[in-house]
C-alpha cells in the first residue's frame, strides 16, 4: 500500500508512462579544480549520466552509474574540462523504461595551480586532415630522468585536442607517477 501511494506522489512511475520524475540535482567542486561532482537524486532505480559543455549543446557526457531510487544521492564526477571555463550540466535518467532529463546546472572550473604546466603547440597543416586526428584526448608523461628532483613539475598531464590540460596529477617534487 505505502509503494502505491509513493508512485501516486511521485507522478509518473506508473505502467504506461514514458516519462521519469525529473531527478533533483546538484553540482558543486572538488579538491581537483577541472573536476565537479554532480550529485543525481532519482525517484526510481536505474542508471545516470551526465552531459556537460560550455552551452546548452552539451556534447560530452560521462558514463552511466547505478542509481538506488527513492532519491538517494548518486555522486557522478565530470572531468575533462578546461581551466576557468563555465560548463552547463545536466543529467540523464534511466530507470523503470522511463528516462528523464535534469534542468540545466552550471559550473565553473578553477584555474590551474601554480606549478609548472608543459607548453605544447599544435599545428595542422592542412585543415581537410583534421578528421585524421585522434578524437580523444592525450596524455603527456614528463617523466624524465634529466630534471631535478625539486622541480616543480606537473608530470602527468591530459590534453585536448588543442593541447589545453583537462586532468592532471601531481605527484609532487621527487615522485614519479607509476602506470
């Protein structure tokens, strides 16, 4: 009785509907300043993702997690996002044969710490290649056994396509990061 009476309030969990209760949603910052933690509360059990972009188009989206329904908090982190830039975020909701879409959050990430990023340039010689290009992203190791210890040296660093950094690690000054 107590369940029926839950899916009544919630409007849409019923046989039939092809539209979920939009799940409540939230985005906030984490230690990494290019990465948020959106959280996804859905009314149903299921599976989330989140899209992200810096407009309303979205274009990039995060993978699917597991959602335990009865709007507990699902946190989902969004990486691979430039320094200093606004994203909008919304998330996508799957559960019961229904799907529902969150309203749009923004965020923006912080900018990079003060330690020292590796410079890259990227040239295209010809603008017809492009579609030769890797679609993901790179990763630049600085591993090298030439610098200093003490330096200060960001030594795993993710790159867009444009060489922008969208992840890194820092292991810190006489560490090297292990695969």
């Amino acid at each position: 009785m107590a369940v029926s009476i839950l899916c009544i309030a919630m409007a849409g969990c019923g046989a039939g509907s092809d539209v979920a209760p939009a799940p409540l949603v939230s985005v906030s910052s984490t230690q990494n300043p290019l990465v948020a933690q959106f959280t996804v509360a859905a009314a149903c059990a299921g599976q989330a993702m989140v899209e992200f972009g810096p407009d309303t188009s979205y274009g990039r989206s995060t993978a699917w997690y597991p959602v335990p329904g009865l709007y507990q908090q699902t946190p989902i982190l969004v990486a691979g996002m430039k320094a200093s830039t606004t994203y909008h975020m919304r998330s996508q909701t799957q559960c019961a044969g229904n799907t529902a879409t969150s309203g749009d959050l923004t965020f923006t990430t912080g900018p990079l710490p003060s330690i020292s990023f590796p410079t890259f340039t990227v040239t295209r010689p010809n603008p017809s290649l492009s579609s030769m290009e890797n679609p993901g992203i790179e990763l630049f190791d600085a591993i090298d056994l030439t610098i200093s210890p003490t330096t200060d040296l960001v030594q795993a660093t993710f790159l867009d396509r444009d060489a922008n950094p969208i992840w890194y690690y820092d292991v810190g000054p006489g560490a090297f990061p292990t695969p």
